[in-house]
C-alpha cells in the first residue's frame, strides 16, 4: 500500500503503554474496608470474602476488571510511563493515521454526495486495556468500536495476531481492520447501528446473532467502499493489497474461527458471518464503489 508521505489524520489519540489505575478509595472501598475485620471474624464474611476474590480473578482472566465497579472507585485515571515508542511502533502508528485520513476523505466525499455531513471518529491506540464508553476492555477482544463515545479503539498488537496467529499478513490487511471498524462508525452516523439494536429487543439469541451478522457485512462493504476510493480516486493500491485485505476477511471468519478453536461449525452462534460472507461482501464494496450495494439487511440469504 501506498501510504508514506500522505495525510495523517488529526484524530488519533495515542495511549500506548499507559496504564489504567483508579484513584482513592471510592464510598465502596471505605466501606469494605471498614467491614473488613468483622467479616474475617465471621465464618459467612470469611465465605463472602472468598468468593468476591474468586469473581475478581476470573474475571480478570476474561479480560474485564470488576475491582473498580466493586470498590465504587469511580473513574479510572492513566499514569504516562516513562518509556519511549519504538521506530517501528512509532511506524505502525503513522500507518493506522494515515489510513484513518484516507477514510475520513472517503466517507466525508460520500456523505457530501448524500446531502449530508460526515461527524469523523477518533481512533485511540492502547495496550492491554482501555477504558471506554463501552467499559473497560483488555487487547484480547481485539480491535472494537465503541458508539457510545463513537471512537475506534486499536491495540497494534492485534497485527502481530493478524500476521501470526490468522496467517493473514500485509498493510493492506491491517488497512481493512481499520476501515471495517471505521463501517461501524459510518453506521452510527447514519443511525444504523441504532435501528439494529431496536431491533433486536425482545428477539431470542439466534435472532439477535443474524442482526449482527448482517451489520458485521455491512461494515465489511463499507471497507471495500474505502478501498475502491483509496484505489481509483488515490492509486494506493499495490500488487497483491486487494488479496491481503480478502485474506484478512476469511481470516476472521465465524466458521473458520470455530474450527481452528476444534468446536463445532455453528451457523447460529455465528456474529459476524462466515469467511465466504465476508470476503463477498468486501469485494462488493469494493469492485462497485457504490453504497447502495452495502444493504446487508434488504437481501434474503446475506
């Protein structure tokens, strides 16, 4: 991909290597505190105790951190460490900016052809964990938007994942994780994401799984519109980039995420489509530039 030298976004809020902490003891913490004697002397406060220390740390196996929401600390603050980035984290940084501008060209050149304005996101760069609208969330749920404070959030981490662990490698793979989130934002705007929540309320599991397959497509289409702009409008695409971001989206695939876990294929459970939904309606986006192609929820068989 053809990307050194061009725009970078202003949008990117970069809190790599920041740790989240929260600050003193919130009413919860002093009371518990307070409480603490007497329950070590009570046989039940000493089981409740037990307890409350195996649901903190299995959830900090999960990936979430409920000591805050149980000590009533409030909100978290971060500490800047003192350690500087890398080149090639400082690249890899540059990257994710300029291909976050390059959306942001797209979908404001889209949006004006519309008739409308486009409201651009932030993309914030972390390690291990963040804080966000959506909650507190570690790197291993991977790159995720959040339309609650409509920011991306990307641990660059999940590339060495993409290359490694999903034998999917090349900028214009992580360029297409990028923009797919970018989808869900476009989503929000346009108040899609909105409309499939409303939707889902009141219906059973399987139901709700559809609903957000159908979007997950839709946000692929919505990357493949991305790339035929960064393509026919800028040239940015190089031999062999349209086979990297295809490679990406069978990648992540449901079905093929469920085999390489040695479970069983289970369509139901699926939410965000197979590996063959994925890279079709990618290519769609991307071979027609058109966003009326993109309407993962007028069709029948998605």
């Amino acid at each position: 991909m053809r990307w050194r030298g061009r725009r970078q976004s202003s949008n990117v809020e970069d809190r790599r290597g920041q740790s989240v902490r929260y600050g003193g003891a919130g009413a919860g913490g002093l009371m518990l505190l307070r409480l603490l004697p007497n329950m070590l002397r009570s046989k039940t406060g000493r089981v409740i105790l037990i307890v409350g220390v195996l649901v903190v740390v299995g959830a900090k196996f999960l990936g979430v951190d409920v000591l805050p929401m149980l000590l009533g600390t409030g909100s978290p603050t971060t500490v800047q460490p003192s350690r500087e980035l890398t080149e090639q984290e400082q690249e890899l940084a540059d990257f994710v900016s300029v291909v976050l501008a390059d959306t942001e060209d797209t979908w404001n050149q889209i949006f004006t052809d519309l008739g409308g304005s486009y409201t651009e996101p932030t993309l914030v760069l972390f390690s291990d964990r963040v804080n966000s609208a959506c909650g507190l969330a570690s790197s291993a749920v991977g790159p995720f938007y959040c339309p609650g404070d409509q920011q991306v959030y990307l641990d660059l981490a999940f590339f060495r994942d993409l290359r490694e662990r999903y034998a999917a490698p090349g900028d214009f793979a992580q360029a297409y994780v990028i923009a797919h989130e970018v989808g869900h934002h476009v989503q929000t705007v346009m108040g899609i994401g909105a409309e499939v929540r409303q939707a889902g309320q009141g219906r059973s599991q399987s139901e709700v799984n559809a609903l957000s397959v159908r979007q997950e497509l839709q946000a692929d289409c919505f990357a493949g519109l991305w790339g035929h702009a960064a393509q026919t409008q800028r040239q940015l695409l190089e031999p062999r980039d349209l086979e990297e971001a295809l490679g990406a989206a069978s990648a992540i695939g449901d079905d093929r995420l469920q085999r390489q876990t040695g479970g069983t294929v289970v369509p139901d459970s699926f939410t965000h489509g197979s590996s063959e939904q994925r890279v079709r309606w990618f290519r769609r986006g991307f071979e027609t530039g058109d966003i009326n192609n993109c309407n993962t929820f007028s069709v029948e068989n998605p």
